[in-house]
C-alpha cells in the first residue's frame, strides 16, 4: 500500500532567504497537523486483507448518516434465562465476526462477554453477558479526537477504522470496558467484518445483518440453544416485541448514574 504526501505550498522565489525559510517551516507544520490523523489512520489499516473494505459494514460516516434515523436498534437480556454454562453468543459472534480468544482476556478481543454478578450479602450469582451497550450519549465517541468512534442515525456505535489512529482513549472512556484494542497482525478476516491492527473495535450489533433486516449472531444463537434470554428490535417502534416487553416488564441499565442511556437493557435480576 502506497501512501502519497501532499506537495508542499510553492515558495516565493522574491522573498529574502529568512522568509522563505520560515515559510517553509510553517508549510511543514501545516503539513503535518493535517495529516497527522489521516497517516496515523493508514498506517493503523495497513494490515487489512487482500480484497477486504473497511466500508463494507455500515463503519464509514457516510453509511452512519444514511441510517434510518426513524429507528433505534437495541437489546433486552433476561438475565434469569441466561445459563451460566452456556457460552453460545459469545461463540458465535467469534464466528461470526472473525475475532477470537487465546486465553488473554487483557489483550484479546473481546466482542461479547459473559460476566458474573453476585448479591454480597446473599451470595446469589447471575451470569449475563456484556458488549457495547450502544449509548444515546456514548463516552467513546466524545472523546475520540478523530471521529472514529461514531454513533449512527439508528443508535448503533461503530469505530470508522480508517480514521482510527488506536489512542485507546474511547477504551479508557466506556464505563462498560467494551472496546479491544488489536495487537496482533489480523488473518482470515470477514468481508463484512473487517478488523486492522492498531485499531480498537467492539460490537457492532451484527450491523451488516441488521441493515439486511437481520438479527445479530448472538441472539440467533441463544434462541438456537432454547434460552431466548435476548431479544432485539427497534426501541421506537411500540409495537416491536422489545418495546412491548420492557412497556410490560421492569428493566434496568448499567450505570444509570452516568446518564448515557444504554440500547441495551436487563430484566429479572435476582
């Protein structure tokens, strides 16, 4: 992959040598501030595959402002139907979407998780799984310098990894520590889930099922499995199954303190 530099301003050959020299630094910094983000950018997805875009998944601005803004993507996890033994989403979000665990949990992508909470004071334990919670208002995106981590028109949180320039600052923002950075040179990597070395990524909801009016991996999985412990839809419409659900039903979100508003929601703690 070749990159090519802008070409410098020309100099005013009538200008006495002090001058030129001082325009030739300022046309240097100039230079570098701004293309300081779009080269860190490439040299962050230098690794993609042969034939893989990183616009094929609905990650670029222009397919995040062409979303249907009418709409609200979201998740509803019963946690008392969630299986603690039972590691189906995760599995099958690795297969679908090309990443996996070598038993690093501090280093290794982590997409979907499954985490367990107990009550301390009656030693009750519940599993769930965890993933980018898709904020109204998420953390990442406000602090991300290059506008990588965005937030589509339909609430669906995505990293443009050809404006990543992996500074982990959207990893330390997330409440919810949903977000991997990628150390290792990436291999076999899904078209429709492209990944770059140097680049934070999370889950996307499945983004290229559900622009295809799919469902993502995850709940297929866990209604294959007979647990039906998810449930997605889209969270404006009230005639949608989750709109029903969480109308009947009460449902919490993680920190609710942090007023970001979640997409994904959890009923039946116990």
């Amino acid at each position: 992959m070749k990159f090519r530099m802008p070409a410098e301003k020309p100099m005013d050959s009538k200008q006495p040598p002090a001058a030129r020299a001082q325009a030739k630094k300022t046309n240097k910094a100039e230079m570098t501030r701004r293309d300081l983000l779009r080269s860190g950018a490439a040299v962050a997805t230098a690794t993609l595959a042969p034939g893989v875009t990183l616009m094929a998944f609905g990650g670029s601005p222009a397919e995040a402002a062409a979303a249907d803004a009418g709409k609200r993507w979201g998740l509803l996890i019963d946690v008392s139907k969630c299986q603690e033994d039972c590691n189906g989403c995760v599995q099958a979000c690795s297969e679908e979407n090309g990443w996996e665990s070598t038993g690093h949990p501090e280093t290794d992508a982590q997409w979907i998780r499954k985490v367990t909470l107990k009550n301390t004071a009656t030693g009750h334990t519940q599993s769930m799984p965890m993933m980018c919670q898709h904020c109204e208002s998420p953390p990442c995106v406000d602090v991300c310098p290059t506008g990588a981590s965005m937030k589509r028109a339909d609430g669906i949180v995505l990293v443009d990894k050809h404006t990543c320039i992996g500074c982990r600052y959207c990893m330390m923002a997330c409440p919810f520590k949903a977000r991997s950075f990628v150390h290792e040179p990436v291999v076999n990597q899904k078209s429709h889930a492209p990944r770059g070395q140097g680049t934070v990524e999370s889950c996307t909801l499945c983004v290229h099922r559900v622009d295809k009016g799919g469902t993502p991996a995850c709940v297929e999985a866990c209604a294959a499995a007979g647990h039906d412990a998810i449930i997605f839809g889209d969270l404006k419409d009230p005639n949608s199954e989750i709109s029903k659900r969480l109308a009947e039903y009460p449902s919490v979100a993680l920190r609710p303190d942090l007023n970001v508003n979640p997409g994904v929601r959890y009923s039946n703690f116990g």
